[in-house]
C-alpha cells in the first residue's frame, strides 16, 4: 500500500520535529517575554507601606477555634492600651523551635498601625494589598470600626494574598493578626493603591501563590492516571506502579488547593497532617523511583525510607497533640532522607553516568533545593514575602520522569523492533534452509521412486519376456518349432506385453483384476492347446494389501496354469476362486494325467510356489492321482 | 455452397459395411484390412496412415465403424475420434486399435467416443467378432478395461439402476469372465450383454457442444480467416447476425473470445 505521507528518514523526521518544536516555543517566547517581562509588575503602580508602628495586645490563652477565633477578631482593643513601636514590612515573628504546643498556649494580637500617604489621595476608592499574612485570621480596622476581617479562609490565607477595599477619606488603617506566641506570625509587604489596580494586582499575585499550584497538581493527575493505567497492563514492573502512587500522593497534597476546611477545626488538623505526610511519601516515593529506574540496588535502604515514611507519618497524627512545629520538623526530617538518597543516586550516576540518571538527578536535586527554599523562607515564617517554590520542583520532577519513561519505552520498542528482525532474518534463514532440504528430498524421492519404477519394469521384462524370448530362441534355433508353434510363442510374447509396467501403474490391484488379466494372458495358449477353460470366480474378491502379494498370486497362477498346459496333457481346466470364512482360496484343477507329488515336484516350479505361498502367510495344497487329474489349491488370508 | 456436414451417401458403392482404418504400422493396417475383406461382410474404404488422410476421409464418407490408432505420426487419434462424433454421430461406430492397451488412453477415447478396443495381438477371429458387435450396437470388453471403468464408476455418487446395472456387469468382466459367460450368469443372451456394455460406454463419454448448421459454417469460416463481414457476405445474412451466431457458438464452446472458440472447437473436432 502506498502511505499518504512520504516516508521520512529517522534523521529527517527528527529534524522537522525540532523544526516544529522551534515554531511554537519561538512566538510562545516572544509573546511571554513583551507580556509578562516587559510590562511593569502591577504592583509597581501601587505605593508601598515600608514603616509601621506596631503593638502586640495580650489575650489570654484561649484555646484557637473558630469561634474563639471569631471573638477576638471581631472585639475592639483597648483602644487607650495601645503602645506604638516603629517597626519594617515585612514584619515577622519566625515559628518558634518547639515541637510541642499546648492548645491554651499564651495568645497575643499583633497590631500595625498604617498610615495612608498623601499621594494616593484623590485617586478615587482605594485598596489596600498585602502579599501574604501568615497566623490567626486577619482583620482591617479604621477609625475604630472592623472594616473586614478574613473568617472564612484564614486557615489558607498563608496562600493567598490579602485584597481589602478602603473607606473613602481613610487615613490610619490597623492590621490585626492574632497568633499563639511559640508559633508566631508574618506579615508581608503592604501596598496602597487605587481599587482597581489593587484587583489586578492580587490576580498576578495570586496566580503565583494558588493557580500555578493547581495547573502543577492536574499535571500529577494526568500522570498518575497514565502511570496505573500501564501499571495495570503491565503489573510485573514495579516503575509504573512507583509513578503512579507518587502522582497519588502528591494529588492529595494538591486538596489543599483546591479544598479550604476553615470553619471545621477538627477535619482542618487532620488535613493538614495528610498534606504534610503526603509530601514525605512523594519525596521517599521519587527517589525509590529512580532507584529502579537506574538499577540501584539498595534494598535495606528503600525498606529504611518506607519505614521512616511510615513511622513519621503515625507520628504527626493530630492524636499526639503535636500539632503544627511536629509537621515542620517531619520536613526537616524529609529534607535529610532526601538529602541521602539524591547522594546515592549521584554516586552511581557518577560512576555510570547515563542520560535519564543525570536527568532525574539534576530534577531531584532541583525539587530538594526548592523544598529547602520553601521551608526556609516561607514554613517557618521568615520571609512571607518569599515565592512557594516547591510545587514547581515537583514539576519539574514529574516532567523528568515523564521523559525517563517514553525514553525507556521508545528504547524498549526499538529493542523489540531489532529483536523482531533479528528473529525474522534467523526465520528466514531457516525457512531457506528448510525450502532447499525440501528440495533436496523431494528430487531424492523422485530419483528413488524412478528407481525403483525402471526396477520393476525391468524385473518384468526379465520375468515374463525374458523367458519366453529365451526359449523360443533356442526352440527356433534347434528347429523343433512347426510354425503353429512359433505363433504361439509369438502370440504369448504379445499377451505378456499388454500386460508389462501395469502392476507399477495400479499399486493395489484387487485380486478379481489379476484373474482377469491371467485369464486374458493364457485364453489364447488355452484354446490353441484345445484345453477348455472353467472360470468360476466369485466378482467381489477383496483387494490385495500390497503389490508384493499381486505379484506373488500372479506368479503362482501363472505357473500352475502352465504346469497343466506343459505336462498335463489335460482336456479341461478349472480356475474356482472363492471366499471362506474370512478367507480366499484359489483353486485350479485338470483333468489331466496328474503325477505323484513326492516324485516330480522338483521339476514344475514347485519349491518356488511353495516358496511364495510361504512369504505371502498362505498355504499351498497340491493334490494329485496319476491318471485323475491334479487339483491345485491356494489358501490365503482375506486382505493378507 | 456449404461448408456444414457433407452428404453421409456420396460415394457409397453397396449395401456393405463400410469399415475405415486410420493405422501408421502398414503390415496391420494390410493385415486387418485383408482380414475384414476376407469376411465378405465388409467394404473397406481406402486405408489412411495419418491424421490428414483420416480428416480427409471423415469429411466427405461417413463410415458405419470407424477403426482408429491413437499414436499416429502427426498427433492423436482421439481428434478423429470426436470429429467422426461431430459429422456423423450414432451412424458412425468407432473403436480404437491397440497394442499394449494402458487403460488410462483408452479411457480418453471413450470419453471422446470410442465403443471398443481391438487389441493388435489378438487373432483375427477376435477382430472380426468386435467389429461385428460395434456395427450391431453392442461393445466388445475385456478385463483391464472393465477394471478401469469400475474404479471410475465408484467414484460417482450414484446408487441409479442403471449405475447398479452398470457396476454389476463391470464387476464380472473385471474378474475374468467373457461376455457369453456373463450372459449365462445373468440368464441373458449374449447380444443384450453386448448392447449394456454400449450402455456403458456410453456413460464415459463426455458431451461435444452441439452447434447448429449454421454456427458451424460461421465457425469453420472464421477458421479460414474470413472477416466477420465475408462471412455476412458468403453467408447471404447482416454482419449482426453473423455477431449473434458467433456469441452463441462461443457459449456453446464455453469460450470468451474468437482464438478461443476455434481452438475449442478445433479440440472438439468440429472443425479442423
């Protein structure tokens, strides 16, 4: 069939997909680079608040729920308490080293006086944006009224950027951040500006904290369908099982993108930690991942992380009452198993460097220096104004060992397509091997049976002709033949020769068609003699199981039948052909002189009869009376 | 002018038994001509040594048998047997001489229209008994033949009368006994033995595609290289009707075009 495309070189073909490659990523580049690199930031039309003043209101120690929560927030300070201290944006009180923290730990209130610049007035309703506040739920206050406060998705709001429109005329907002004291606070860089602009600010802002991550978590969606939708067909290779529960993993951290439990405390903690010890079983999953990939043969290791997998996560379970500083340290303890097994895959791919080692070396080392990135900076509350950067490792992870895979899977297929081949030469070359022995037997068959066939018709001009011509010759040479005699000799030699090469042509002939033809042979030497002949022959004799046996009954008969026309000196002959009891006799008898059997058998052919009546299974009887006549019985087995 | 079937009558000079042989070996052509004359039944037409002689002779006399070798020195004997099927049909009798009788070529001449065989070896009363039986409607057997036809008849799926017919008669030629015994053994006289074994000649022979006269003169024209519009002409009808007897004659002859129809009907006998 002719293919629709013109059939291209692998080089050829490899070209024109770079080729096309180029043709997207080139106008995708350019449009990227005048959008997003060359448009001022939105941010940069908003002012920002570099100074405030600060003061930390004591509460108490309230246990945090919603609720409680709700009250704090919603209750005004004491108003005459309030002691300002300058401080910078962003302004910060890291997370506390404890592990442990009761829930009625001492609770504060941090406030921050800002002050509307002169500049921003009269642009119209203005905003305020604010790029990440990490504690208790927020709230905006100004001129002694809660403006807007953040009760409905604090338990994210580290996630996503705070967006809150001013009164007209405003010119002192307070910010107010509740916070138990070991776990601390962040407030990050504040802006003012016009409404609008401070709307589409929070969208830039926003894509980097929210939408990125969820466009990241549907990547390991499709990936880990892909992985058990292979790991399924081909349930014997354990990568395709690795890739997929890592993509499950990961898809279960990703909830906390797309699911906000505020307002239901106890699910809150107990999703918090399945997000938390969802990253340790990513992390511990990819690098046994590219153990397997790469050989690596280190079971007690693999065994040690899915143990300290298993083990962190029964240990920050909500049930401890370890909370939050528990999770913190589980990745710290995260960044250490990483850290050791990036550094047995780097010695190995020291030792044998390979294409997709390097490459999931170089994608594991990126993922582990963004995660350490986002613990430092953003986990443990130092800079909130900081990039959460782990995701994006773990993309470029997913994209690495997506690679890995087709690149073992196109190797695979190219290895099976030279396999294919080489088993279709070696085929072929057997085929030739096989067709040429063919050959070689059947051309050997044909010479045997040629052979064999030129034997036969050989044996048969020596037996029936040979004879005959030999003694005719010396009949005509001693000049005792009278010309009766000579046709008949003749006219026999003639009957012999219709006779020649058929019992080649018919292999089973049925023992009816070799009476028939001796009857054809002799009825001509039979009448000239003036001996009559009885044919009493039952028509439905069974066949002969060989030629052999055909040609031995012929032989036989044929003697008998001469024995009777040279000594008997008979008038009549009787050739009775029967079936008995499963079995067939042959019976010829004369009228003629008979003889003694004792005496003259060695003269008449008789040894040789018996000779071939011995090798065909039969019995030969010969009974005969001088002066009575000679009856000549043949006995042999039906289809024998 | 007609170039269809020639008068069966010219040149018949009695009311003998006109018997042809068609025989390359003269001392048995000479002897079985001498043989018949001798008889004082028969007139023996001019004896023929080949196949152009013989083709000759069948296109102007219709012998009543017809007497054939099949080695002749320019080809097969079986042509004259179905030419002699094609001119002259029932009223031309015809028998194949033979010297070894391989059962296999007497076979194709009974499917061409052969009714007997006469063996070459066979003394002259034999001769003259079996050309007896063919012009009297009957067909002489002898064993290796009866053989031959038996194991063909097997071979149909037939359980008819006259397949039981049939195989029984073959049954007994094929172990050795002669038609007169035959006739005994079944309580019949010889000549209705005689005429079953036409019978069974009859039911080997193959069927020859019947054209009519005037298909054959179209053919047997064509085959001298007229166009089909001489032929319209010489034919005395329009060249469309000369198209339809030609499209007839193909399908008769089974065959698609013109080259083929002549050599079916060349292979047939029909025309030469």
């Amino acid at each position: 069939m002719k293919p629709a495309w013109p059939v291209l070189s692998a080089e050829a073909a490899r070209r024109t997909v770079w080729w096309a490659a180029l043709l997207v990523a080139l106008p995708l580049a350019v449009f990227s680079w005048w959008t997003y690199l060359q448009f001022p930031s939105r941010l940069q039309q908003l002012t920002p608040l570099k100074q405030v003043q600060v003061w930390h209101e004591e509460l108490g120690q309230p246990v945090f729920r919603q609720d409680t929560v709700t009250g704090i927030v919603r209750t005004p300070p004491d108003w005459a308490a309030m002691r300002w201290q300058p401080a910078a944006l962003p302004y910060v009180k890291e997370l506390g080293a404890s592990v442990d923290l009761p829930p009625d730990a001492p609770k504060r209130r941090v406030w921050l006086r800002l002050a509307v610049p002169e500049q921003v007035a009269g642009q119209g309703r203005l905003g305020l944006l604010g790029t990440r506040v990490m504690g208790g739920p927020w709230a905006i206050w100004v001129d002694g009224q809660l403006q807007q406060a953040n009760l409905s998705d604090w338990r994210i709001q580290w996630n996503v950027p705070l967006r809150v429109a001013l009164p007209l005329g405003a010119r002192e907002v307070l910010l107010a951040v509740p916070y138990a004291d070991p776990q601390g606070f962040a407030v990050g860089s504040l802006y003012v500006g016009p409404m609008d602009v401070v709307d589409t600010a929070w969208r830039e802002r926003n894509f980097l904290h929210f939408e990125m991550a969820r466009l990241m978590a549907a990547v390991a969606i499709l990936m880990m369908v892909l992985s058990f939708q292979l790991a399924l067909m081909r349930p014997q290779e354990p990568v395709f099982k690795l890739l997929g529960i890592n993509g499950l993993v990961w898809s279960i951290s990703c909830m906390q993108y797309f699911f906000d439990s505020t307002g239901q405390d106890a699910l809150s903690v107990w999703f918090g930690s399945a997000v938390d010890s969802s990253i340790t079983w990513t992390v511990v999953m990819a690098v046994i991942f590219a153990f397997e990939i790469e050989g690596i043969a280190v079971p007690w290791l693999r065994s040690a992380m899915v143990v300290y997998a298993a083990i962190s996560t029964m240990l920050t379970l909500p049930m401890w009452d370890w909370q939050k500083n528990a999770l913190i340290a589980q990745h710290y303890f995260n960044v250490a198993v990483f850290a050791v097994g990036l550094g047995v895959l780097g010695w190995h791919v020291l030792r044998r460097p390979r294409r997709e080692g390097v490459a999931m070396f170089a994608a594991l080392a990126t993922q582990l220096g963004l995660g350490i990135h986002t613990l430092e900076n953003l986990t443990n509350q130092r800079d909130p104004d900081s990039f959460f950067s782990f995701p994006m490792g773990t993309l470029v992870m997913y994209l690495v060992f997506m690679y890995v895979m087709s690149r073992r899977s196109v190797l695979a297929i190219d290895a099976a397509g030279r396999h294919e081949q080489e088993l279709r030469a070696r085929l072929d070359e057997q085929e030739r091997h096989l067709a040429a022995q063919h050959a070689l037997l059947q051309r050997l068959e044909v010479e045997r049976r040629l052979t064999s066939q030129h034997e036969t018709i050989m044996q048969d001009l020596h037996d029936r002709l040979g004879s005959n011509l030999t003694s005719a010759l010396l009949q005509a040479r001693s000049g005792v033949l009278s010309a009766q005699e000579t046709v008949l000799l003749l006219q026999d030699l003639a009957d012999e020769l219709r006779h020649i090469g058929k019992s080649t042509a018919q292999d089973s002939r049925s023992l009816n068609q070799i009476l028939g033809e001796l009857r054809q042979r002799v009825q001509h030497r039979l009448a000239h003699g003036g001996i009559a002949l009885e044919w009493d022959v039952d028509p439905e004799l069974p066949p002969m199981s060989d030629r052999e046996t055909g040609q031995h009954v012929r032989a036989m008969l044929s003697e008998a039948v001469a024995n009777v026309v040279k000594h008997a000196g008979a008038t009549r002959i009787r050739l009775r052909a029967w079936q008995e009891a499963g079995r067939v006799l042959i019976e010829v008898s004369d009228n003629g002189n008979g003889f003694d059997p004792a005496t003259v058998e060695a003269g008449r052919g008789l040894p040789g009869m018996r000779q071939r009546a011995a090798a065909l299974g039969g019995e030969l009887a010969i009974e005969s009376v001088a002066g009575q006549g000679t009856v000549w019985r043949l006995l042999l087995l039906s289809g024998g | 002018m007609s170039y269809a079937r020639p008068s069966p009558g010219r040149g018949r000079k009695s009311s003998l038994l006109r018997i042809a042989v068609v025989e390359d070996h003269p001392a048995f052509r000479r002897g079985i001509c001498e043989a018949l004359e001798s008889s004082g039944r028969y007139e023996v037409l001019p004896p023929c040594d080949d196949l152009p002689e013989g083709r000759e002779l069948l296109a102007h006399q219709c012998p009543d048998v017809l007497l054939v070798d099949l080695g002749l020195p320019t080809g097969s004997g079986l042509t004259l047997i179905r030419m002699a099927r094609v001119y002259w049909g029932a009223r031309c009798t015809t028998a194949v001489l033979s010297v070894t009788g391989t059962e296999i070529k007497l076979m194709e001449a009974v499917a061409a229209g052969a009714k007997g065989v006469l063996f070459k070896s066979d003394p002259p009363q034999d001769w003259l008994r079996a050309v007896q039986m063919l012009e009297t409607g009957q067909s002489p057997l002898h064993a290796g033949m009866a053989g031959a036809m038996l194991h063909m008849l097997d071979a149909r799926e037939d359980t008819s009368a006259r397949w039981r017919e049939s195989r029984e008669l073959l049954l007994l030629v094929s172990a050795g006994y002669t038609l007169a015994e035959v006739a005994i053994r079944t309580g019949q006289t010889e000549e209705e033995v005689g005429r079953r074994v036409r019978r069974v000649y009859d039911q080997f022979q193959h069927p020859v595609p019947e054209l009519s006269p005037r298909e054959l003169e179209l053919m047997s024209l064509l085959n001298r290289g007229f166009t089909f519009k001489q032929c319209a002409e010489i034919m005395g009808v329009s060249e469309s009707t000369t198209k339809t007897h030609s499209s007839r004659a193909y399908e008769k002859l089974g065959a698609s075009n013109l080259q083929m129809a002549l050599y079916e009907a060349r292979m047939a006998g029909l025309i030469s």
